[in-house]
C-alpha cells in the first residue's frame, strides 16, 4: 500500500475553509485516496473518497494533483465541532478486501 | 436506519476476567471490523468478519482474544483473562458489500482493566 504523510497539526480559524494536504508519492494506478476523521472520544467517520477526479459531498472537497502524488481535503467553512484528528488512507479500489491502516493523522484545532 | 451500535459503552472487569463487546452492524451491512485504540495511539486493525466466517485476523493477538460473527446477532470480541495492558477503546466498524473501505464506525466501549 502507498504510504502518506500528513502534517502533524493544523490551525484553522471558525469560518474559514481549512486545507489539509496529503502526500502519497508512491500511489499505483488501482489505488483511491480515503479520508476520514475521529473527533474526540468518538468512533472515526468517512468523509470522502477520490480516484482521480475532484469530488465534492456535503462535508468536504477532495481535490487531487494531476500526477495523484498528493490530495488535499478541503473543508469550507470550517467550525469548532470540525476539530479533530484526520486521516488520509490510500487503498486500493472500492470492492476490494483491504484492512483500514490508519496513521497518525493531522490534528486539526478550529479556533473561534 | 440506526447507524453501528456497540455495547456496553464502559465496561470495567478485574485483572483475570473476561471481557465480552458486542456490534450490530448497520442494517445491510455484512461485514463487520474491530479495531483497536490505546490510550494516546492510532486506531489498530484487529479482525475482519463476514457472517459466520473470520476473513483477516491479522491483527488479533494470539491469545486471549476471539471473535465471532453469527449468523443471528450481533458480532462479539471476547477477550478472556484480562491484563491491565486490555484497557483501551474497542471501535466496531461496518460495511455493505462490495464497498469494505467505507466504514461506519460505532462509538466504541472503552475498558477498563482494574
């Protein structure tokens, strides 16, 4: 599997989007990138997923370089319940077995 | 449509006792994860489980630890004798078929190991 590398801690002011950047150098073509998140105390949550294309739900963006060596997960108007540790997985395809491999994430604190 | 529940949320037991958590997937679901998360680390990979059947247990210590996914209720992860080393949050996860890589997490049940 691809490894990642995410930056320890991020800061984000309420209000405004936050940028979450991922490197994933070694992705192979088969591989999707998966975001999710866990607030504190609570059980991880999905929030997105992306091959190649930018995706868009209604909580985030997932925008990917061209050449797919890294993604940022985008969430707009970023609020205090958005704080939390976020994790970037690379796995391959969407039907595939594979076991979640979850880092150590990039903190994100959302600061009034 | 109830999302991933777990219980009990808190469960405390003496060193030597055992330990049993309990996951019902969301409804559809039939496949279910347990995972693993120790004060101040990341969330490990335990086992995967379709009903009735272990698929991967990789990450299951050797010992102790046992898991099952009948095919009438929920999923259990016992864990017999427990050490004080036990003490961590136990996250279950599901999945629909054909999408193992989205997963719904429940709450988790945090034991304590006295």
């Amino acid at each position: 599997d691809a490894k990642t590398t995410q930056p320890t801690s991020m800061d984000c002011a309420e209000g405004r989007a936050a940028n979450l950047p991922c490197n994933h150098s070694t992705i192979s073509g088969n591989e999707y990138v998966y975001w999710y998140r866990q607030i504190h105390s609570q059980g991880p949550q999905y929030i997105i997923h992306g091959l190649k294309n930018n995706e868009t739900n209604e909580m985030a963006s997932l925008i990917i370089t061209e050449d797919r060596k890294s993604s940022t997960l985008i969430l707009p108007h970023a609020t205090l319940r958005d704080t939390a540790v976020y994790y970037c997985i690379v796995r391959v395809g969407n039907s595939g077995y594979s076991t979640l491999t979850f880092g150590k994430g990039t903190m994100l604190l959302v600061s009034p | 449509n109830a999302g991933v529940m777990q219980n009990p949320r808190h469960l405390v037991r003496r060193r030597g006792q055992e330990a049993r958590l309990r996951c019902s997937p969301m409804k559809g679901h039939s496949h279910v994860y347990w995972y693993r998360q120790l004060p101040e680390e990341g969330l490990k990979f335990m086992v995967y489980l379709q009903k009735e059947n272990i698929i991967d247990e990789s990450g299951m210590p050797k010992e102790r630890f046992s898991a099952e996914f009948p095919k009438e209720g929920p999923s259990i992860l016992r864990i017999q004798q427990v050490v004080r080393g036990d003490s961590a949050a136990y996250f279950c996860a599901s999945s629909p078929i054909g999408q193992q890589n989205i997963q719904y997490f429940g709450a988790g049940t945090r034991l304590s190991v006295l």
